[in-house]
C-alpha cells in the first residue's frame, strides 16, 4: 500500500467570491460524491441534535437539514469566511431557524464540550486533515448521547486512486487518507470497541455507537 502523505495544513479558503464558487461547486458535484454517504446517515435513523463537523460553505448542511426535519444541527467549521456564506445559503432555504455554525476546530476539547451532547455526529472528508485525529475522534466520542453515532466518511487511500491524474487539492487528500486497517487500529488505540469500517470504494466510513 502506498504510503500516507499528510496534508494537515489544510488551505482555509478565504474571500468571499471563492468560498461562493466552492459552494456553487458543491452545488452541481455534491448530488454524486455525497450519495452513499446520505444514505448511510438516513440508516441511523436519528433525530434530536446532530453536530457537523467541517461544515463549508453549507451545502451538505442544507441537504442535511432538509432530509431530517426532526433534528437541529450545530455545524463547526474553521473558516469564518465559509460560515458567512454557509448562513446566507441556509437562510435563502428556509432553514435557519435549525441549523447555527460556529467557527472552530474538532481538536478543541473545550469547544467540543462546550457544545453539548449530540445523537448524531458526522463528518465527511476532513478526517485526513485533522493534525489530531486521536484527539478529534475522542472528543467526538465523548460529545454523544447515550444511543449516540458518530459517523465519518472520507477517502480511501488506495493504491488505484493514489496514482491517478485528478484534480490538484483530491489528489493531495487521497495520499492523506487512511486505510480501513489503519482506522480499525487508531480505534483500537483509542478502546472504542463499538466500531465499524466499511469500504465504499473510492471511500470508507467509520461507524461508532455509544
């Protein structure tokens, strides 16, 4: 297997016409590359609170929010230029009055513990731009509910993918991508024993109950 290249320093896109063109990007990509992933969090069948980690520019949020109409999400995301224009989508759909972002980072355990108790976790492709994925998933792990889920979805690395010709920015975040024997390890050096890793080729998920 490949090795694993990190790409910690993840690029905040600031400004605001780029962060609306990556918005608009989502807009026309995200119906195919968020497909498995909303059908694995319909799955859960969850309501209540729902915390989204690495929210952007609040497409996914959207889709999120419209999908589960008994939940209210608190979304974090590292840009505040991201969360000017996630806010303004989310008001243009109605949704407003379900959904707040707060600006932040998952490895921050005070703002982790700060928000709360949560039945539903996710994050969808940032897993392998967190410096501290031990920590990030630990505070994760702590912030839900009895009953809670955290689901993560990300790349794969894998060697097929790892030396295709893409885009500049995916191919980056495919070399910093783990493997599914990777994540089972990082959770076992963790002791959370309610896990699971599947592989969605070209992703995976990670699924952990409390």
């Amino acid at each position: 297997m490949p090795r694993r290249i990190p790409h910690t320093e993840l690029e905040i896109i600031t400004g605001q016409l780029r962060t609306e063109d990556y918005l608009e990007m989502q807009k026309k990509l995200g119906r195919f590359y968020l497909k498995g992933f909303l059908r694995l969090l319909a799955r859960q069948e969850k309501r209540g609170r729902f915390l989204e980690v690495g929210s952007g520019p609040g497409y996914q949020t959207a889709r999120v929010a419209s999908e589960n109409r008994d939940a209210d999400i608190t979304a974090i995301e590292p840009s505040a230029d991201m969360i000017r224009v996630a806010e303004s989508y989310i008001q243009q759909e109605g949704l407003g009055d379900r959904v707040r972002f707060v600006q932040g980072s998952v490895e921050d355990r005070a703002l982790i513990e700060g928000l709360g108790q949560f039945d539903l976790i996710y994050s969808t492709f940032s897993l392998h731009h967190w410096k501290e994925p031990f920590s990030g998933i630990r505070n994760l792990h702590r912030a839900l509910n009895d009953n809670g889920v955290l689901l993560i979805y990300d790349f794969e690395r894998h060697w097929l993918t790892y030396y295709l010709p893409v885009k500049r920015g995916i191919v980056e975040s495919v070399r910093a991508s783990y493997t599914p024997g990777e994540i089972s390890a990082m959770m076992a050096g963790l002791g959370i024993e309610g896990h699971s890793v599947r592989r969605h080729f070209p992703y995976l998920s990670v699924l952990i109950t409390n």
